[in-house]
C-alpha cells in the first residue's frame, strides 16, 4: 500500500484508510467559512508533531492575522511556527520583495520551488489556488500552471492540500472547472440550514488509490480543530 499521510483528523484518516496518500495533491474545496483553512493547518501541525515540516502559503490573509486566528486551537504550537516546522509564508508580500510577477505563471512557479525547497516541507497548503490563478490573465494559462504546479510538488516529494475557494450552495469543486480533474482527490466541505441554524458537513469525493467512502459527515469545529460525524449518529435524520 501507497504511504500514507495522516491528516490529525481521526475521523478523516479512518475514511481515508489511514490519511492522504504521499505525494497527493488534493483539492479542498468549500465556501467561505467551511473549515477548509482550519482543516489545512490541522494537517500542517500534526505533520509537524512528528516532525514533518509543513509549509502553508498564504494569498488572501496576512501572517499575523493567520496565527491570530489559530492560537485558540490545541492543535497550535506556536513552538512549531517559530522554529519553521509549520512555516506560515505571504506568497504575495514573498513575491513583491523578490520583484517576482504574480501574473507570471512560470516566475510564480519558480518561486514556488524555491520557498519549497528552502522551507524542506514535504506538506505543502496553498490557501488558496482560487486566488493565486485569478491573477493569470486566461483560463489556458491557468489549467496549464495548477497541472505544472501539481507535477513540481509530486517531484518535490510534497503532499499537497490547493484550496479552492467556491461560492455557497453550489455542486462543483472548482473555479476554473478543471482542478478536481487534474488533482489525485477532492475533499469537499458545504454548509446546510436546519432549523434556521447553518450547519458544516465534509465529504471525500475523491481520493486515487483508496478505496472510500464518499458519504457526508457533518463537520464541527471545537476547540480541538475539525470534527466529522457520521450523520446517522448526528440527530439530524
Ligand atoms: N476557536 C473556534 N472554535 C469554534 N469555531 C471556530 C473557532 N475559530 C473559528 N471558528 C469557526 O471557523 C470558521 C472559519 O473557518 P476557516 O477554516 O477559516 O474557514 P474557510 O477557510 O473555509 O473560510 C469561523 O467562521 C468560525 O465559525
Ligand atoms: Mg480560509
């Protein structure tokens, strides 16, 4: 069996036969608010925890306000960001200070490689995929890069989470339309109403060379980070 990457979530590793196949890049996707960046860096610290560095890079928020909103986790360990085994990196501020294009797919790659590369992370996050392409100017540009971007990583040896950012209530996974056919698996988190409350739930609809279930947990989010539910045992049916 492929090598497997636990994700620190006990309920996803069990649906997933053991965690995230090395060398896969997933996409997760979910609206605003679903859990997917919580998700992520669970993903990141329990790598870390047994010593796997991680790499989260960010498009849409600042460091500080990053950490800020993780602090209040007991899967945080500010120990682990200050000695760079989870690295929390600004690809656009990165890229501003090395004069790196971020509307150049090929210079954006490189550098890329480079925060990978140096950082030695084997888990990389990119948060999200959805902003990092709305810089390209045309849809080619943009499915050829996240295809380059997703065989770089698998070459680097890293497992990779791209974070696709979709609007409420909708059934694709994807922007662009293409991603979760070019990525080895798709988490996808939704939201619901019951009874005037909006309630989380996670799904794998996805994943290459395991053999699992595609059935939605509802998906809470406690103190200990992510949560997945069976629905049955959730009161809700
Ligand atoms: N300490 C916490 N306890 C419970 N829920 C939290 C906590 N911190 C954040 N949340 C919930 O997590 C949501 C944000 O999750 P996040 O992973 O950032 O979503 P996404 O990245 O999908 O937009 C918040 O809207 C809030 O409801
Ligand atoms: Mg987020």
């Amino acid at each position: 069996m492929q090598e497997r990457l636990k994700t620190g979530i006990k309920a996803l590793d069990e649906i997933l036969d053991g965690g995230i196949p090395r060398g896969h890049s997933i996409i997760l996707a979910g609206s605003s608010g679903t859990g997917k960046t919580i998700l992520a860096q669970q993903f990141l610290f329990s790598g870390a925890r047994d010593g796997n560095i991680g790499l989260y890079l960010s498009l849409s928020e600042p460091r500080d306000k990053i950490i800020k909103n993780l602090e209040d986790f007991t899967f945080f360990d500010k120990k682990l960001v200050e000695s760079d085994m989870v690295k929390i990196t600004d690809l656009s501020s990165n890229a501003g200070l090395k004069g790196v294009g971020l509307q150049d797919p090929t210079e954006i790659m490189g550098l890329i490689r480079e925060i990978v590369l140096d950082s030695q992370a084997k888990r990389v996050v990119i948060d999200s995929i959805t902003a990092l392409a709305a810089n390209f100017a045309d849809d080619a540009k943009i499915r050829n890069f996240i295809y380059e971007l997703e065989f770089e990583l698998m070459y680097l040896d890293c497992t990779t989470l791209l974070i696709s950012e979709i609007p409420p209530q909708t059934f694709k996974y994807s922007v662009y339309g293409i991603e979760e056919f070019i990525a080895d698996g798709v988490i996808l988190l939704t939201e619901f109403e019951r009874k005037s409350e909006l309630l989380r739930a996670c799904q794998v609809v996805k994943m290459r060379g395991v053999n699992h279930s595609r059935s939605k947990y509802m998906l809470k989010i406690l103190e200990d980070g992510i949560n997945l539910i069976p629905f049955f045992n959730a009161g809700l049916e």
